[in-house]
C-alpha cells in the first residue's frame, strides 16, 4: 500500500479529533459518575431502606440485652457515678458510658448496611461507584475514630480543653473525603445580602475550617446540656428523629442520593439509642457518660456534611445553640464556672432547684473595673436552660424537667427549623 | 441541506461505531486505572515516604511524651497490674494498657498520610483513584474498628470467646473492599501439587474466611506469646520491621504499589510502637495490655491482605506458629488451662523457671480412656515456646530470656522467612 503524505496528515487529524472527543466524553462520563447517577430512588433503594430497619430492629434488640450483662463489668471497671439528684444517691452506682454499646453495634450495623447498599454494583458489567464508596467508609471512620477517642476520654477522664481537639482529629477523613469528591465550598448568600457582597462567595479553606467547627460544636453542645435523667440521649434521639423527618420529605427532591445516605445512618442510630434511652430515662439505671455525647455529635455531624444539609441541621441544634450562648460568661471564665452545673436536689420536696455558684466579687477578674466592693459575695444561678427553666417554672419533679425540656427541644428543635426550612426560605432564598 | 437516506444511515453506522469504540475505550480505561497506573515508583512517592518518616518521628516523640502524662490516669481507671515476675511485684502498680496510646498516634499520623500520598490527584485534570483511596480508607476503618473493640476488652476485661469474635467484626471493612475492587480469589498451586489439582484453584467465598482468620490468628497469636517484659512489643516490631525489609526489596518489582501501601503502614507503626518497647523492656515501667496485640496482629493482617502478601506474611509469624501448635492441647483443654501460663520466678536467683500446671489424671477428660489412676497428680510444665525454652536452657533471668525470644524471633521469624521466600520458592513456584 502506497502512503500518500497528504492521507498520514488525514488520518492523524481524524485520530487526534477521535482521542480529543473520547477524552472529553471521558470527562464528561467522571463528572456524570460524581453527581446522581439515577434519577431518582429506585425499587433496590426501597429494598436497603428496608433491610436498614430490619437490621437495626435486631440491633435494639442486642444493645438492650447487652446493657445489664455488661453493667458489673463497667462498675468494676471504675466506670461508674452517682445519681446526684437522688436522696440515696450515695448507696447506689450507676454505670457509666453507657454509649459506648450503642455505638458499638451501631458499628457494626453499618458495616453489614455498606455490604447491602453496594451488592447492587458488585457485579463486572456494572462501574462500582467509588466516590460514594469512599464517602461511606470516611463517614464510618470518622464516627468509629470519634468513639474511641470519647471512651478513652471516659475511661482516661481526660482535661477539658481535649474535648475540643478530638472531635477536630475524628473529622480529618471527612475533610479529605470531601475535598477528593471535589464537593463545592461556595456558598449561595440569602436575598437580602445580595447587593452588598454578590450572589455567592467561595469560602475555600474557610469551608472545611466551618466543617470541622460543626464537629466540635455538635459534640460539645450534647454534652454541655446535660445533667437530668434522659437529657442527652433524649436530645439526641430528638434530632436523629428531625433529621430522619428530613431526609424522607427530601428524598422527593433533587438531593435525594444524598439524603438516602444520611436516612442510612439516621435509622440504625435511632434503633440503637433508644434502649439506652429507656434505661436512661428517670429514675435512670445508666448513664450514658460523654461517649454518647460524642458518638451523637459525630454521626450528625457526618451526615450533615455528607449530606450536604448542614445548615439545616445546625437549626435542630437551636436549644443547644441558647444554651452554649447562655454559658458563654462561664464557659470563657467571665463568670467562675463550678465542676457541675447540673440543678440541685431539694430532699423534703423531691424536686429540683436551680443549682448556684457562689463567688466573690473579686473573682470577676474581666469586669473588674465595674465596681470596687472586693468581698462582696455574689449568688448567681448556673447560666444554662436548664436552671432558667427552673427559674420560670420554679422547682420541678427530676422526670417532668426532662419530659419539658425535650419538648423545648421538639418545638424549638424541630418545628422551628421545619418552619425556617419550608416558609421562612422563601424569603431569602429562590427556591 | 437536502437529506438522503443513505447518508443519514452511514452518518449512523458511523456514529454508532465511534459510540461502541468510545465505550470500549473507557471499559479499557477504567480496567487500566484499577491495575498499577504508573509503571514504577517515581520521585512524588520518594518524597511521600520521606515524608512519612519525618512524621512518624514526631509521632514517636509525641507517644514517648504521653506515656509518663498519662500513666497516672491509667491506673486511676484501674487499667494497671502488678508484674509478677519481680520480687518486689505487690508493691508497684504498673499501668496497662498502654497500647492504646500508639495506636491513637499511629491513627492520626495515618490520617496525615493519606492527605499526601493522594495530594498528587487532588487538582481537576487528574482522575482521582478512588479505587486505591477505598482500600486505604477501610484499611484504617478496621484498624480504628479493631482498636477500640481491642480497648474497650482491655477496659471491661470481656471473657476470652469474644477474643476470637472482635478481629471478624473489625476485619469486615476488609472483606468488603477486597469484594468491591474485584480482587481475585484464585491461588497458584505449587508445582508438586499440581499434577494432582492442576495450576490454580479458585477458592471463592473460602478466600474469604482465609482472610477473616488471618486477622484472628494475627491478633491471638501474638496474645498467647506473651508474659515476658518486652516480648508482645518486641515480637510485633521484629515483624513489622521484617515486612518493612520486603516491602522495600519489593518495591522493585511488579507488585510495587502494593509494597508501597505496606510500606505507609509500616512506617508509622514502627516509630509508634518503638518507645512502647523501649519503656516496657526489663524493667518495665509500663505493660502493653491486649489492645497492642489487637493493634499489632489486625495491622500486619490488613497490610497483607491489601498488599496481597499474606502468606509471605503468614511465614513471619512461624515462631507464633509454632507456640500456638503447642499450645493446643491446653487451648483446648485437653490438659488444663490455668489462667496464666507465663514463667514463675525463683526470688532468690532471681531467676524465671518454666511454670507448671498440676491437675489429676482424671481432669483429662479427653485421654481418660488412656489410664485408670484417678486421683495421680501429674504435674507439667505449661506448653508454650517460653517454658520451652526454659526447659532447655535451665532457669534464665527475665532479660536474657527476652533477648533469647526474641532472638528466636528473628532467626526463625525473619530470616527463615527470606530463606524460604527467595530460595525454596524456586522450587515450588515459577519466578
């Protein structure tokens, strides 16, 4: 066969055409893999959703064995407290960490959940979707990482200012999971800012330093809200619960792959704290120690993130948000924060009053300029909802304190953020 | 533009051919990006490793700074023990555990590591490996899984059936990966064999198991050698160094990139553990507790089985091999099993002697048929390779039988390994 130059050249330009047009459908094939890949939720989605339910019935089932197997084994492990707003609180220990179980199956759960989620592409024919592989197996690290953490920080009784460096530590995978997705760190400013600062601002680092603020807040949030029978788990189920509410009225939308993968979560969470919370409830049998404070935090913190519905999520965190800012003056030492800010028990009438701190005016070091009495004593109450709830309402029964303050936290939880989501938004954003 | 009909059909066998050739070409593509993507090691995974270095001393400097801060906390949360070896062994409490604090470092420097090693993929003209990234993320999954099961064992002091159950649960993000990234479950027959079952043997769903019971066997096999000041420490590093040696030999060869993840594991858990070995060394200040077996055994277990060297691997744990085998009668009870099997000191020598264990004849309750005497005390020394040892050499102090173990270790362990990996496998494999 001869080779005429002219028909090289032609035959190069057609080759070159060809892999420039194949690396370009390429690209546009990776981009498509990375977003939803159907349309929407689909007849195998209904199967997973339902396998989730059913497994995480089974694993309520063995949290709620494994909690009195275990409990001498924790008492004995120094893994114990007193029930300080009980009139025998001196004879009875009560184990402690508690979480540690429920996070434990939890685990577990999700790890045969992952198995079921990705059967659908484990055959040759079908492209196994990594990227979302990848966001799984981040999430379900960053929560176990965190739970190891909190039950050595339960176990270890560790200081205070670790508490804000581990939850920072368990959210790494997630930061470097959702910068290798290429996820977007712009965010859309509401209407009424618009003219002044444009109509979306690109955060950059500033993103993953707001992601990984949202994983120390939400942990030491739960946790400072604390102190009542129920309390923590309680405000936690409270929120798993919003959040499931959530994903399922979303799963109509276009986000719906990402709210199926929070739904995943959500689910088996809910099934496992809620023996605890049975136990937890008064008179309580357990506590739930700051493992459940952190597994908590974590897990709603990875779904949020993941998920994409942070904000939102931040709003079911409203009571816990008043409460962080009614301790501030304590929290930063304005005000001299005592060990337990937990309300005290008045013995004859076997209810709760406000717990106090005691102080002298000279220990307010920063306001020091306001006045110059140096002995004079000063009685405030504990800055947190809890005593100002006892403020208004006077002193309460330990079980109708926790039945109010869950009911704070579903109507200034849930249906305040249902209705800022769904009407409010309207206002300032399109929709 | 007039349409003929028979150019409408040749524009769609054209584009229908250039649709199947696109299609091909990403199948071929995709096939490509899950084998070995670069042909050899190049400078950025030159600098990872140095990289990796530099962290892990820091991290070993981190772990030698938190042994001494935290070793009150420790015995506060009643994880200490006595050593029962030392004359004076009821007057110290010595603090357990320690395990946990290297794998904590060892975690966090991984975390660090993987935001390098894929830092190279991170901008968007490069298609990210999200296959590679799976495996690493669910590598550490088990690990993180594996240690906080380990430590919470440690803590709550479970019963030993649940020693065999923790290293499964932890070793399923394992599984799941090697299932997802369509690794083969097919093993090359030896060539003396293979007249009889031919060149290969696909073990399907049995590869599995296998896998699972690498990770309990590592795990358990390094637990039972154990009782000497050093010896579970020094083991794993003995181990961990030997596959360090042949990663670094491998990482010329074919397999390199498996090597070289080996290798990012290798690195952290040698400098973690090292200042573990040095303080637990005779005299020990600090005990290792089970969760630096756990630690160990499910880090060796997952770097071979993503590194596909397991059997290689499998030959490093001869010495544990062997102690296991010797052990079987007494893990099995055919003789009794006392609670510990580690030598008894002889105060005034201050000399180990083999320890013994004395029962009737007739609690040997599987061999009964073997004898009538019923009430015969037989008296014999404990089956593990320590007291084995002991016999052999007469009564050792605790140092010198360390040095003596762990010599044994390297002769047998490590260098019995090479000798078989690179001079008897000609023999049964083709290079």
């Amino acid at each position: 066969m001869h080779r005429h130059p002219e028909v090289d050249l032609k035959r190069w330009i057609i080759e070159h055409d060809y892999e420039r047009k194949t690396k370009d459908y390429i690209k546009i094939k990776h981009m498509q893999q990375m977003k939803t890949s159907k349309l929407t939720i689909d007849r195998f989605d209904l199967f997973t959703i339902i396998f989730d339910i059913l497994i995480s019935i089974l694993g309520s089932l063995v949290v709620n064995r494994l909690i009195p197997i275990l409990k001498e084994k924790f008492i004995k492990a120094q893994l114990w407290g007193h029930d300080l707003n009980k009139r025998n609180s001196t004879e009875i220990k009560v184990a402690e960490s508690q979480g540690v179980i429920a996070a434990g199956i939890f685990l577990i759960l999700m790890f045969i959940m992952i198995a079921i989620v990705f059967s659908e592409h484990l055959h040759p024919e079908s492209v196994f979707p990594h990227n979302k592989f990848v966001e799984y197996l981040a999430a379900l690290l960053s929560i176990c990482c965190m739970v190891l953490l909190g039950f050595a920080d339960d176990v270890l009784d560790l200081r205070w200012s670790v508490k804000l460096l581990l939850p920072l530590i368990a959210s790494l995978p997630l930061l470097l999971v959702y910068f290798a997705n290429y996820h977007s760190t712009t965010i859309i400013l509401p209407k009424p800012v618009r003219p002044y600062l444009g109509q979306q601002w690109n955060l950059g680092i500033l993103y993953y330093i707001y992601m990984s603020m949202v994983a120390v807040f939400c942990t030491n949030a739960i946790n400072i809200l604390a102190g009542v029978n129920g309390l923590e788990v309680g405000q936690s189920i409270v929120i798993a619960i919003s959040i499931l509410i959530f994903n399922l009225v979303e799963l109509q939308g276009i986000c719906w792959e990402e709210h199926l993968f929070s739904l995943y979560f959500m689910i088996p969470f809910i099934a496992c704290t809620l023996p605890i919370l049975i136990k937890n409830w008064y008179p309580a049998e357990i506590f739930v120690g700051d493992t459940l404070c952190y597994f908590s935090g974590m897990t709603f913190a990875v779904v949020g993130i993941i998920g994409h519905f942070s904000k939102t999520m931040l709003l079911f965190f409203i009571p816990q948000i008043i409460n962080f800012l009614l301790s501030i003056p304590q929290l930063f030492h304005f005000i001299p924060c005592p060990r337990h800010r937990l309300p005290r028990l008045n013995p004859e009438l076997n209810k709760l009053n406000a717990s106090e701190v005691e102080f002298k005016k000279s220990d307010l070091k920063k306001l020091e300029y306001l006045n110059n009495d140096g002995e004079l004593m000063i009685s405030t109450i504990n800055f947190t909802i809890i005593n100002t709830v006892l403020c208004w309402c006077g002193p309460l029964h330990e079980e109708k304190l926790s039945r109010i303050l869950i009911l704070i936290q579903i109507v200034f939880g849930t249906l305040l953020t249902f209705f800022i989501r769904y009407y409010l938004v309207k206002f300032f954003y399109d929709s």
